[in-house]
C-alpha cells in the first residue's frame, strides 16, 4: 500500500486486516524497487540550509525500504550532513542529496550532501540513492530587480532545488524553476559537455566558454539542446526568464557582459550582477539567447541551399528554403550591445542560417 507517510515512524495506520505500528513496517510501503515518496518537496530554508520532508525511499532494491525524517534548517556544511566534498563549496557547485542506509539497525535512513553525480564518498549503489539536488549560485530576489546596487548573494538557489517528485523532465543539474508545474530553465548560457557530434550533450555550466553560432550554425542548436532532454525557449518564456536583469551598459560591464568595446563573449557568470529575479544568468549581454519562434517575411519565394547546408554537416545536402526571408528571435542582446541589450531586448531580424559567433544556447525544459 505505496503511498501513505507518517509525522511520526510510531504513529499507527489501521488497514481494513493489517494494524501497523513500527517503523520496520511502515518502510515497508517502500519495499519495492525505485519507489519513492514525499510529504511535499525539498526547499531552500537559508543560504546554506533546507527543509527537508518525511520520505519513504527505496535504497538498494527489492525489501530496501526506508523512512527518512522531516527536519528543518538542515546544513548542507555540516560535517555530519556531507561527506566532505562540501568543506570547499563554491560558486557553481551543484550538489546531489543522498538518502543513504543509517547503518544503525533501523529501517529509518538519513541525508548526505555531497559533490559526486552518482553516490557519496564511501557508498555505492547498494547503499544510497539520489533523492534531490540544488544548485550553489547567485540569487537575486524578486524584490531587487533591477536594482543596479544590489549584489547578488552566492547561496543556495533556491528555485534550483529539486528531488524525485518535483523537478524537470530532464537532469535538473544547472537549472531553475521559472514558473511552479511549468517549466524549467538552464541558468547558464550552455557550453560543450560530453560526446561528439550529433550527439554531444551542452551543459548549464558556470564560469565555461559558450557554445556560439561560430563552429555551429544557429539552425544546428535544436539538436542540441534535443541532446540534453531539452528545447529552445519561445518569447514568452525568455521574457519571463529574463525578467529583472539589469540592462547593459555602453562603457562598462558591471551590469552585463556588453560594453560596445568588447571583442567576444565572456565564461559563463562573469558578471556577479547580470542575474535575473528568477536567476539566471546572462539573459543580457554575453550572446544572445537563440529562441524559437519562426516567421517568414514574404515577398522573396525564391529557394537556394546556402539558408540549410550550413553550420555542422554542411557538405550534406539537406533540401532547400527560401532565400532571405526566414527569420527567427534572438533575446537578450550580445557582448557588444551596449545599452541596447535588456531583459526584454528582442530582435525578429534573426536568419536562421547565419554563423557570426554572437549567438548562444540556452535550454528549457517542462516540468515533471
């Protein structure tokens, strides 16, 4: 019977024959393998707490239930609650929360912090399993947008939070909620991750070169971002995204990578003020964002292949499209903008085709 938590591990469920009143039999709900079940979700109580609810969790498979109790402020720098990859914890880390076996007689299991991707130091896949996860990056609240003094906090973030039950349909790693039960969005303009060609996986990454419409074509990102269990933004979503960034400058980069002097993109979070009210970063300047919304500006039906064998796999034919009047959005403004570049800087002039290296990637996601 999956399904039922409990305030208390002693507290008692009458079932129409079963009485059960132990804590051993109340992890039995988990018993199955991969089950897992949350009274609410994991959230950000403090720059370097959480709240965590009562879990029933499975570790190991099949008769490995546990019971994992609620607690409040719970420190991801306490000793106690790592396993001391988070003694040097930085801007940029993304952390993996562990329910792992309390080894201590029980069916009740408790949390450990840490760096790795697949278990902490010293368990393995018998013992532990990946419950959740944020992201350590800079915050700016809704209440300092646009705020040109306000220095935005390196802290958890807290709409990166995440765990089995709430969180996107892709790797949530690097990634913010922007609208709850919506959608999800990279906080990161994307940069190489794994793999190769046509297959290589971009990552949400800070302090990273980005990918840039140079090597690529800017109709090669789709793929991409497909790669990662991802899409392209529309214009609603990157202006909602973007929301609370500050704009750019002509003779500085204070606000955002854009001062008209600048020769190329920047890493990724350069600018510790260029961070929207749903934080992300670089929504202005650095490049632009590629969104994808297509129109056609009429009047040329021509077709040609130079609009569609372009970017990687060029030499491929790939049909034909017409000829100067495909047109895209691009958002945001890019490094050289000045104070042109904004939250809601948006430009339809955008051609699919064109590789000029001021254009980047950033992926969204719809939420589980």
């Amino acid at each position: 019977m999956p399904g039922f938590l409990f305030s208390d591990p002693k507290e008692c469920f009458m079932s129409q024959t079963v009485k059960i009143c132990s804590d051993v039999n109340i992890a039995q709900f988990a018993a199955f393998a991969g089950y897992f079940s949350i009274n609410g979700q994991i959230s950000a109580a403090g720059a370097t707490t959480l709240n965590i609810p009562e879990c029933l969790v499975n570790i190991g498979g099949n008769g490995q239930g546990y019971f994992l109790e609620a607690q409040s402020d719970w420190s991801i720098v306490d000793p106690a609650n790592h396993d001391g990859s988070l003694t040097t914890l930085a801007l940029g880390d993304d952390i993996s929360l562990f329910a792992v076996d309390a080894d201590d007689g029980t069916s009740e299991a408790k949390l450990i912090a840490s760096k790795n991707v697949a278990f902490p130091d010293g368990y393995d896949a018998t013992n532990s399993r990946k419950i959740g996860g944020f992201h350590y990056g800079r915050v700016r609240p809704i209440s300092e947008r646009y705020d040109l003094a306000f220095t935005p906090a390196v802290q958890i973030v807290p709409n990166s939070v995440w765990d089995l039950q709430h969180r996107p349909t892709c790797d949530p790693t690097g990634m913010v909620e922007i609208t709850p039960g919506g959608f999800w969005a990279d906080i990161y303009l994307n940069s190489e991750g794994s793999g190769a060609w046509p297959e290589n996986i971009p990552e949400s990454r800070y302090g990273a070169s980005p990918i840039k419409d140079d090597v690529y074509s800017r109709t090669d990102f789709h793929l991409l971002v497909r790669n990662a269990g991802k899409r392209l933004p529309t214009v609603e979503e990157f202006l909602t995204y973007a929301e609370g960034a500050p704009a750019g400058q002509d003779g500085n980069n204070t606000y955002a990578w854009s001062a008209t002097t600048n020769l190329g993109p920047t890493t990724t979070g350069d600018v510790d003020k260029s961070v929207s009210m749903f934080n992300v970063v670089d929504a202005v300047g650095n490049l632009w964002d590629w969104i994808d919304n297509h129109l056609d500006l009429g009047g040329n039906y021509s077709h040609g292949a130079s609009v569609v064998n372009v970017g990687k796999d060029s030499t491929t034919p790939r049909g034909t499209g017409y000829l100067g009047d495909w047109r895209c959005f691009f958002g945001g403004w890019s490094f050289d903008s000045g104070a042109s570049g904004g939250s809601r800087g948006l430009s339809s002039a955008a051609q699919p085709q064109s590789s000029d290296g001021n254009v980047g990637l950033r992926g969204v996601c719809d939420a589980l």
